[in-house]
C-alpha cells in the first residue's frame, strides 16, 4: 500500500508541556482511519500541525515521500476543524463557493445533493444555523471536496443521531465510489468502530496504540473466572488491566485467542467475552498500557 | 436503516451471514444480482472493505460469484450449499455450547431431548 503521509517523531511544546511528543504515524492511500483520544491528548494539534496549521518543533513530515518544507500545505489535503468561528455574515453556498476553489477535485453535485440531505437552506446565513448545524458545513466541505487526504476533527460533535447517521452514510457511499483517505478524530468511539479500518489511538501525545479494526475486535477480551483460573488463564498474555471481586476477577486482555486457549477456558470454567472498542480504549488508557 | 453488529463475531463474518439470510428468505434468488459494495456500505452504514471481504468469503464457497463489469450474483445451488455449511456450523457452535451448559447443569442426554421434544410441540 502507498503511504500518503507519515510522521516522524513529531514534536510539539508549549513552554514546557509537551503536546506532542516523539509521534510516528503512517497513514495509506485509501484507508479510513480513527483517530481516538482523551481530550488533550493531542489529537487537534497532530491534525493542524499535518494540515500546516502549525509548525512542529521537531521531526519531519512527509507527503507520498517527499519531505514537506516548514510552511508549506500538503498538496491535495483538506483539513475540517472542529470550530469554525470564520464564516461570519456569508451565505452557506458563498462558503461552499469560497471552499470549492481550494479543491481541484470538488464535486458540486455532491454537494448539493449533501446540503439536501442534511436539510439545509443554501441561502441561509450561518450564524443562523441552530448549534451544531455549523460542524454539517464544514463536513459538505470535507466531503465535496474529494481530497486525496481528507482529516475531519470531531466531525459529529453537536449533530443529533439522525445527522450523524446521515453523515456516516455519505461519507461511506461517497467512500466506496470515490477511494481516498480519510481520517477522523472522534470522542464517539463505539459509532467509528464498523468505519474505521484502522485505529491510531493518541495519549499524551504519543501513539499508544495502531492497529487494524479486525485485529482489535479479534484481540481485545475480557475475562471473568475465579482468582486462581484467570492468573492462569492470563499467564504470558497482554493484559491490559483487571478488577477483582470477592473471589472473582475480570482481566481485559488483548490477545489473540485460538482453539486452544477457548478449550483451556471453558476447563478452567472462564467466560470470554469480546470488548467493544469503546470498552477497550477505555480499558487501555486506564491500565497505561 | 441500521442493523446492529455485535461484538460476537468478525463484522464480514457478519455481512456475510446478512447475505446468506437474504439468499434463504428469498430477497435474492438464484442466479440474481445482490447490493453493490457502496450501497450494501452506506445502508448497513460500514467500511466497504468490510463489506468487499464479506463477499469474498461467499465467492470462496462459491456461494456468490462475480460477472465481469457488472457484479455479484447469487450461484444457482446457493440455497443448498449455505443449508449445508450452517448444518455444520449448527453442531459444531450452537450444539456443541448447548452440550457444554448442560455438562454445568448436569443434565442427561434423555433430558435435553425431552426438553427438545417440548419445544417442537410448541
């Protein structure tokens, strides 16, 4: 698979505090990623420091292997942040008339059939858009504009369910007719679970964690026995962090489970059960794993 | 419209299961064309590689087979061959975790199938 964009040890300070710190990433032509993450993790800065929002202060970046010079746009990149306070007095489809210049792949058919499907009034001002009907603009920009690499942050922060659904929807029909890649920043971890083909999952600034969505379903479990059963269960393999009870003891595990080990289970009379990916970030991020 | 994947199985696992049901309630018949990639993504709301490798299983069992340029259609003797392959899979899964909860509750042979007899009554 080609690479489009990879990181190297990304460093970025602020005074002493590190919002970035030594970060590898590596993101393939025509993959959707999720980007997952606690607030302040650093998800927002990796994503303006990649779309040239802002300098690192240390490492490189490079755009299909050539070194991206400090200042300069990834070609072919559209970056959709989380707020955006500059639309002001225009007019949705002046927006959309702004944007489509910055993309040489725009779709305006695309569009107009988004701003339907989101219920939207193209003459309508944007400062009169009800709360979270702002973050649909920028998802019509993110989208039409078919960008080789396309990073929404916190693309569904404020849409109800029904929008979100609609959002996710295009964006995986548009997706299948029209391969790019797409990464997405989300709080909303269990919805971005059947997207996503891979995970990078951001702490403190650093990758914690990247892995496939397959490989994650098929290792992320938990494990609940007695005491003695799960320490031997769990013997030689990657846990991630354990809860006892009484006598009982839950251990979420992230391991590939054969045959074998589901025969050693079922003796040892433990339940397994698979983790949502919700449930796993939550377990890894709190075990420091 | 949204059909929830759980966290049971692979989610191709999954699509393809969706598929199989489809052939055997007859939305698709024999010999017809099934959902594309991008509409089997964008209502069941899921990567189209999932999807793409959801089907690939079907076309390794010779379940679904493709026509150049235009698609995945359903083989002739689908129905059959996904009876077969979920007989199989009725005595090696659910069978054989109906046996291993029984051992627990140390019940005899004789009266599982009694309590399978009840049931059919039913």
């Amino acid at each position: 698979m080609d690479i489009v964009l990879s990181c190297d040890k990304l460093n970025k300070k602020y005074g002493r505090t590190y919002a970035l710190r030594d970060l590898d990433i590596q993101l393939e032509e025509n993959v959707i990623y999720g980007l997952l993450g606690r607030n302040g993790a650093g998800k927002t800065t990796l994503l303006n420091v990649i779309a040239g929002g802002l300098f690192a202060n240390d490492g490189t970046i490079e755009v299909r292997g050539k070194k991206l010079s400090k200042g300069a746009l990834p070609e072919d990149c559209c970056f959709v942040r989380e707020n955006n306070k500059l639309f002001g007095g225009a007019r949705l489809i002046e927006i959309l008339q702004f944007a489509s210049n910055f993309y040489p792949n725009w779709d305006w058919t695309f569009t107009h059939k988004l701003i339907q499907t989101f219920g939207l009034d193209p003459n309508q001002k944007i400062k009169q858009l009800s709360r979270g009907t702002e973050s649909l603009v920028g998802n019509i920009i993110g989208l039409s504009s078919r960008s080789a690499l396309t990073l929404f942050d916190e693309p569904v922060l404020g849409l109800d369910v029904l929008m979100r659904e609609r959002f996710y929807k295009e964006l995986l029909e548009d997706y299948a007719n029209h391969p790019r890649t797409i990464l997405l920043s989300t709080h909303l971890i269990d919805e971005i679970s059947p997207i996503a083909e891979q995970v990078y999952i951001i702490d403190k600034g650093s990758i914690l964690l990247h892995d496939e969505m397959n490989q994650i379903r098929m290792s992320a479990h938990l494990i609940r026995g007695n005491l003695d059963a799960v320490a031997t269960f769990t013997k030689g393999k990657r846990v991630l962090h354990t809860e006892s009870y009484g006598y009982g003891k839950l251990a979420a595990i992230y391991e590939k489970l054969n045959d074998e080990d589901r025969l050693q289970a079922r003796k040892l009379d433990i339940t397994i059960e698979n983790l949502t990916l919700q449930r796993f970030f939550s377990y890894l991020i709190e075990g420091g794993h | 419209m949204n059909v929830t994947f759980d966290e049971k199985q692979p989610i191709f696992q999954q699509v393809a299961d969706i598929i199989e049901d489809d052939i055997l309630n007859g939305t698709y018949r024999e010999d017809e064309q099934i959902l594309s990639v991008a509409q089997f993504s964008q209502l069941f709301q899921i990567n189209p590689a999932t999807v793409v490798k959801g089907i690939g299983l079907l076309v390794n069992e010779e379940i679904l087979y493709k026509k150049r340029g235009l698609g995945m259609y359903v083989s002739s003797d689908a129905k059959q061959k996904i009876k077969n392959k979920r007989r199989n899979r009725f005595y090696n899964e659910l069978l054989s975790n109906l046996i291993c909860e029984a051992d627990k509750l140390e019940l005899t042979t004789e009266e599982i199938i009694e309590m399978i007899k009840q049931l059919r009554k039913e």
